[in-house]
C-alpha cells in the first residue's frame, strides 16, 4: 500500500492522520524557509503536554512579506463537513484577527485528497458543524496556501 494513497488514509488512525497532515504541511514549510521572506514555528501541542502547557491560538505561526498569523490545520475523513469541536481555539483566531493577524484555518479532506482554506471569522461561531463546499478545493497545501495570497515565497511582491 502506497503512503498517502486513499487506501492508506483509510487505514490510519484519527491521531495519526492528524499528524501525517502536519508533516505534509511542515514539509512545505521547512522548503519555503529557504526564502528570506517566509518563517515559521510550530506551536507546542497542548494536549500531547497532557494540560501542563496552556492551549495554542493554532498549530503554527507564520510570518510571509507583511503577513503573519497563525495557521490551524485540520484533516477531516468528510468531504465537506467540519465539526465545531474540532476548531477549539475559534475564539481565539477571531480574537487575534480582530488585533489585525492575517490567521488560517487549513483543511485537509483526506479521502478525496483536496485542501481548503478559509479565514476564521468566516466560520459562524453558534452552528455545530460548517458545509464547507462553498470554500474552493485545492491539489495541493502549497496551491490552497498561495491562493490566499499571503504566501509569496519566491515571487515578487509589488
């Protein structure tokens, strides 16, 4: 069985899907890190420290040209379904948009292999799970990543 085929994906773990997901997106940040104009870090997971460590505003921190923020990825089995419970830290991402941080929840739907993304305060915080259909699908993290236009790496920025 080939990693990262559907056949894979549906043989893996919830955690471990999760963690896959990570290193897809940590694989393409650690190859924009080469350019001056992007850098990022990788907030400590709250949960793996088992409540020594307070929660995380989301899983990383990026800083793009003159954006920065910080990008929540999930990986979800549905096709277009995020449940609310998965997005803990909501609040928070709005909070911090509000202070002027360019933040972004990315999606990875696992089992049909496309990426979403969406800002936060397009989610409606008294619903239990968002339709995300309505948010465009990409091949790839870098494409949905760019298609924001916050992430330049390699380009010119006018």
């Amino acid at each position: 069985m080939k990693k990262y085929s559907l056949e894979w994906w549906q043989a893996q773990p919830p955690e471990k899907v999760g963690k896959e997901t990570e290193k897809i997106v940590e694989k393409l940040f650690i190859e924009w890190n080469h350019s001056q104009a992007f850098a990022w870090h990788r907030m400590p997971d709250a949960r793996a420290a088992r409540g020594r460590l307070a929660a995380q505003p989301a899983d990383y921190l990026y800083r793009c040209g003159k954006h920065a923020g910080f990008i929540e990825v999930k990986a979800l089995k549905h096709e277009c379904r995020l449940p609310k419970d998965r997005v803990s830290q909501l609040p928070t991402l709005l909070k911090w948009n509000l202070a002027g941080s360019d933040d972004l929840i990315l999606v990875f739907h696992y089992m049909i292999g496309k990426w979403r993304w969406m800002f936060p305060h397009q989610l409606e915080t008294d619903v239990p799970s968002w339709d995300l259909s309505c948010f465009v699908t990409f091949d790839s993290a870098e494409e949905a990543l760019k298609s924001t236009g916050y992430f330049n790496v390699g380009e010119q920025e006018e």
